[in-house]
C-alpha cells in the first residue's frame, strides 16, 4: 500500500486553517522520474477544491458581518441616544444631528415624549411618537425580540459588536491566508503537470532517437 501523499504542512492558522506544502524540487517529491503523476494531480485538486470551498464560506460570512455590524452601530446608537434623553444629558452620537432631525418642529419640547421616524421598508416609513421608558426591545435573531433595560441593553449591543468586529477581522485574515494557499496549491499543478509534459515529450524524443539509430544500424 503506498503511502498518503503529502499535501500540507503541520503549520496551520490561528483559526487551523492548515498551510499547503510548496514543492522545492518536484522529481524528489513525485519519488522519481518514473512516478505516476496523475495521483498527485488528483490530490492536488482534491485540496484545492476544499481551500475553494472554505474561501466561498467565508466570504458569505464577511458579507453577512458587512450588513450586520452597521446595523448594530445604529441600535447602539439609539439606545444610547434614549439613555441621553433619559438621563436629560445632551446626546453626543455621531449621528446625533440625525436622531434630532426625527423631531416634529411642532412638537412640545417635552423630555418625556419623542417623535421618532421608523423604516417599515425601502422608501416606506412611519412616524410614532415614544414615551419615556428605561425598557428598550431588541430583535435577536430567529423571530426571538427580547426587552432589556436600557444600560443591560447597551453592554449587550457593545458586546455584540465587538464580537462582530473581531470576527469580520478574523474573517478576512483567514481569506487572505485561503488566497496564498490557493495560490501555492495551482503552482504546485502547475509545476508537476509541466515536469510530466517535459518528461513525456523526452521520452518521445528518446524513443524516436533509438529506432533512428536503429533504421542506421
């Protein structure tokens, strides 16, 4: 039974993303000039296609953490904002000159009450009017909406989105790690595809040259 041919290294990433092998000398790695190549091939697409396939996954979770962390960002935001207004505080959010154009110019200068405009869907909206409540309603996935008061509210959104953050940096260390393997794994077909081109046609040439000689004798 011969034995398991070597593709990748021991090495591996911080999320154990393993490292490809880079053939130096490609004759010492086939184990001769009389190796079969196809095998190697074959196992070389076999890695490349998994690297490929951890690539497209990954690049669906960067997406899916792309929509998701601003998302995050203008809950925070809100909820801070609520807290601000609670508290009688002027806001000092980013977006602070946003949430104030929410207002009804006739509305009573009332820290109790706020106007607020809600996004039903694209180029839908609806305006409602908010009470004064240290109570906020957070969606958490899976048709799951949970209340929190507002200062567990804003530990658990700060929470989330440094989560969010770290793994979208996780995500895209891991992708640009995928790409120098992917990249590794094709110059490895490469080079042992040419070697076999290369020792097929000297073969050919070497043949041609014996039955030469041959037809001379």
């Amino acid at each position: 039974m011969s034995a398991p041919i070597r593709i990748i290294q021991d090495e591996k990433n911080p999320r154990g993303i393993p490292k490809a092998l880079f053939i130096n000398d490609v004759e010492e790695y086939l184990g001769g000039p009389d190796a079969e190549v196809e095998k190697f091939l074959t196992a070389f697409q076999d890695a490349l296609a998994k690297y490929r396939y951890m690539d497209s996954n990954l690049n669906q979770r960067r997406r899916s953490l792309e929509e998701k962390i601003p998302d995050i960002k203008k809950t925070l935001t809100m909820v801070e904002y609520l807290r601000d207004r609670r508290e009688g505080r002027k806001p000092t959010t980013d977006d602070e000159d946003d949430l104030e154009d929410d207002q009804e110019d006739d509305a009573p200068d009332d820290p109790k009450s706020h106007i607020a405009t809600f996004e039903l869907a694209d180029t839908l909206y609806a305006e409602a009017e908010l009470e004064e409540t240290d109570t906020v309603y957070l969606w958490l996935g899976a048709n799951v909406m949970l209340s929190y008061k507002i200062p567990p509210a804003i530990d658990l959104l700060r929470s989330k989105l440094d989560t969010a953050q770290a793994s979208l940096e996780n995500t895209i260390e891991d992708l640009e790690f995928l790409r120098e393997q992917i990249t590794v794994m094709e110059v490895n077909t490469a080079r042992v595809y040419n070697y076999d081109v290369k020792r097929r046609r000297e073969r050919r040439e070497r043949r041609e040259r014996e039955r030469s000689d041959g037809k001379g004798e």
